[in-house]
C-alpha cells in the first residue's frame, strides 16, 4: 500500500488529502474502455471515470491504491480546464461521487449527445484496430430517431428499469464504493411508459423488503396501441416473480415496408432496452440481407439461414417471413423460455419455415450436421450473441459451413473485435460497418458489421432511408 504518511512515498503530483485518501492535478489523454479516460501519474495509468480528452482536472484514487499496481483507478473531483464536450450532469444523482453522484447507470452523464457518438466511434475504431487488426476502421455511430428531441435529450430510452430496495424497503439503487442505497424518486433513462407505469403504481413511495430486487417492464406504445397505463400492458417484478401487471408484454417491431411483426416477450427476460431498439436493429438486418446476400445473389429466398443466439425471434420472424419465405431459418437459442416464446411468436406472426432448437450455440451447432444435415449449409447467418462475443470456436463453425454472408449484431466493441479477426483468419472480410447509439449516457453501443468471404464489395454502399 502506498504509505501515506511517508512524503517520499508521495511523488509531487500526488497528495494525500485525509482519511486515507490520495488526489492529484493531471491531464486527461484519451479514451479508454469502459466509460474512463487514460491519464499517467509517474508513468503510471490511471483509468478516470467522469473525464473526457484534453482536460485539466483534479482526480481522487479508488482505494485500495498499491504502489505494485500497474495500474489506477480514478474520479473527477474538479475540472480545471473543461472539454467543449463537457455538459452538467443530465442525471446528477449517477455523475461523480464527489458532486453527490455516484450511482450507477449512466457514466457519460456529463457528455453532450455529440461528444457521447464521438466517444463511441473513437473507441470502435480503437478495438477494431487494436484488436481485429482492421486498417483504417471508419465507423459511423447513429443517433436513434427522437433521442435528440426536447424533453428527452438522450434519456427516457429505458423500457426496463431496475431497482433494489433499501434498508427501509424503499425503492433505491446501489452507490459506487460503499453499501449505501439511495433512495430514488425518479430514474431518468427510463422511457415516459415506464414512468407512467410507476407513478400509476406509486413506485417511489412502496415499501417492499430490504434488498428485494425490483423491475418494471412496459414496452412504448407503438401507432395503433393505446399509451394508457390501463391497457395493461406492462409488469412490475420483484425478486423476477410477477407482483402486477403481465406476464408477457406485447412488443411491436414496424418495418421499413410498413407492415410490423407482433411479439409477446416473457416481462423478466431478454428484449432489447431502447424503445426503438427492436425497430432499428430488425430493420437494419433485413436491408443487409437484401443488399448483401439477396441481392449479390449469394442467398435465394428458399435457401436457409441461421439465427444465432435468437431470443425470443426478434430477428427469426422477420428474416423467415422476408428474405427465405420459402427456405428455413434455424434459430439457436439457449435460454428455454425464450425459445418457448419465440415458437409463440412464429405462430402470431403466421410463419411456419422457422426450427426452433433450445440449446447451447456451439454445441447445438457441433451436433447440426448428424440431425438436421438440411439445416447445415446456410448461406446467411445473423449472430446476435451476448457481451462475451460468439468466441473461436462458434466462429469455426461458421466458417467451416462455408456460410457467403454473415450479419454480425454486437453489444460489445472489444469482443466483436476479436472475432472480427477470427472471421480474417477464415477469409472473410469486412463489407460493412455502423453502430447505434441505443444505450445513450452510457459507454456502452450497438455494432452491426457484415462480413462475407473475401472478394465481395469491401464496405459496400448501403443506403439506409
Ligand atoms: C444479445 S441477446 C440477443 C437476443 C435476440 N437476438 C434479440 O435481439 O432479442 C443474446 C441471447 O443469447 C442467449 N445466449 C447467451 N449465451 C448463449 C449460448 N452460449 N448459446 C445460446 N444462446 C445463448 C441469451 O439467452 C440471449 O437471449
């Protein structure tokens, strides 16, 4: 540890400020992963959370501090010389601790809406140079229809919040560093429904026990759905048992030809978070499967493609009903109730060409040729997978089916990188590439590349309208 109370243990641009506590004066260099910002302090780095480029500020140390670490730790305490990027807190109570934040949720809280896609691009690109080894990545990050607008300005995009009870049984959530809870009266990612949907119950005010874990699902309202709180159509949860409301929500997806899938989604589970999410992303999967595989004739419409990590068939319906309405999609999906969902919700929508297995990616894929060989050869896949990323192996299977067009949905930059690079190792190249902006206030973003076996248009023009 370092030794407090020994000045030569304290090199002159840190200093000890009581109980325990070391701040220092640095410059902020560039961005990191995970919402922070790189400064050195004696050549150590330091990873600063509430910090953006070219700033001069003062940061406190996380505790506890080795002089063995490799590296630190940080929080902004005061800005000295601010970045043309830096708002007040949209959300002040998840800003930094010493400003009286400190819960989590929204670490680019004091990053206008430009200076957030700016953040977000720069750090794909990063991953993707560093890490899938592509030269000279440009990758545009889109803002979500309506996000920009007054009265919203990049919250309100949540259809799901979560919460925890605290010592009182109150609705709260967990402070940074410490056991404390914070009393809540509003959560300002959630979307108006939610809100609604908490003020109709009068959330803020219920006592439930200690520690419970609390959720409120309640999809937007869509054209053509009422927005009233009474239609129903939303659950509150607590410890994932359904207290009120329902346990399926109806989510609606409108495509580009004006035409919607309807889906009912298990209220606990899995579903996209931003209102618009499930819109964007199917709508952007179908027009690659269009450009990238219908049209450059590597797929027709009664040959087969895979749906991986599938969910409850956010993207299986659509691409079974649009793009091989006389083929198959094969949809892999570990989670069983999502998998139960997703066979209702093929039903709902009239679509029969859709085979459901209820399993684990690589395994289920390992065995595909011995059960399903007519299943085994498909000339498009859409993976989807979880932060982890698909992994070496699931990308070896890919490739091993000589798949011409793959559709790659990402919730994570540094995982879909290293796979990116697996997928070159195999000969496929990258056709295209754009991110969303679905989780505005965080660090976090949504990536959707193509991919196809080299040769074919290296980012190609895609005219998304
Ligand atoms: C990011 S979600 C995508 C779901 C769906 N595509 C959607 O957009 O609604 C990832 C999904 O992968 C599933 N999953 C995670 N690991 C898996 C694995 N090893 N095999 C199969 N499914 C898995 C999760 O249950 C989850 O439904």
């Amino acid at each position: 540890m370092v030794d407090l109370t020994n000045e030569s243990e304290l090199t002159p641009q840190l200093e000890a400020v009581g109980e325990g506590r070391l701040e220092a004066d640095v410059e902020i260099e560039r961005f990191a992963d995970q919402g922070r910002c790189i400064a050195h302090i004696d050549g150590r780095v330091v990873f600063v959370r509430f910090a953006l480029p070219g700033e001069k500020v003062r940061i406190r140390i996380d505790e506890p501090h080795n002089r063995k670490d490799r590296f630190w730790t940080a929080e902004v305490t005061k800005v000295y010389e601010a970045s043309s990027y830096r708002v007040d807190p949209s959300w002040p109570l998840a800003g930094p601790l010493a400003w009286g934040g400190g819960v989590g949720g929204a670490d680019l809280t004091h990053v206008s809406l430009d200076g957030q896609l700016v953040w977000k691009r720069t750090s794909i690109e990063e991953q993707l140079r560093r890490i899938g080894k592509v030269d000279d990545p440009h990758v545009p990050v889109l803002r979500v229809p309506q996000d920009e607008e007054a009265g919203v300005g990049g919250l309100h995009w949540r259809t799901r919040a979560e919460f925890i009870a605290d010592d009182l049984g109150y609705v709260s959530m967990r402070r940074r560093e410490s056991h404390d809870r914070v009393r809540v009266k509003d959560m300002p990612l959630a979307s108006k429904q939610v809100l609604e949907v908490a003020e109709h119950l009068d959330l803020f005010n219920l006592r439930f026990e200690p520690g419970d874990h609390i959720r409120i699902t309640a999809p937007e309202p869509r054209d053509g759905q009422t927005s009233d709180v009474e239609s129903g159509n939303w659950a509150l949860l607590v410890n994932h048992e359904l207290k009120e409301g329902r346990e399926y929500v109806r989510e609606r997806v409108e495509l580009a030809d004006g035409k919607a899938c309807e889906y009912s989604v298990l209220a606990s589970g899995f579903w996209q978070m931003h209102r618009m999410a499930p819109q964007v992303l199917v709508r952007d999967v179908l027009k690659l499967a269009q450009d990238f595989a219908l049209k450059t004739e590597k797929l027709s419409d009664d040959d087969v493609i895979w749906d991986l990590y599938s969910g409850s068939g956010l993207f299986t319906v659509p691409l079974a009903s649009r793009i091989v309405p006389h083929g198959q999609v094969l949809a892999i999906e570990g989670s069983q109730q999502a998998v139960s969902s997703a066979v209702k919700n093929a039903e709902r929508n009239n679509v029969e060409n859709i085979t459901e297995i209820a399993g684990d990616v690589l395994q289920s894929l390992r065995h595909l040729k011995k059960n399903l060989s007519e299943l085994a050869a498909p000339k498009l896949v859409v993976l989807d997978p979880p932060r982890a990323g698909a992994g070496k192996k699931v990308v070896e299977q890919i490739a091993q089916a000589q798949t011409p067009v793959v559709i790659y949905v990402s919730c994570d930059p540094a995982s879909l990188a290293r796979d990116i690079a697996v997928f070159r190792e195999k000969g496929y190249e990258l056709s295209f590439i754009h991110a969303h902006d679905i989780y505005p206030m965080t660090h976090h973003v949504e990536t959707v590349v193509v991919l196809s076996r080299t040769g074919v248009n290296k980012y190609g023009e895609v005219s998304f309208c």
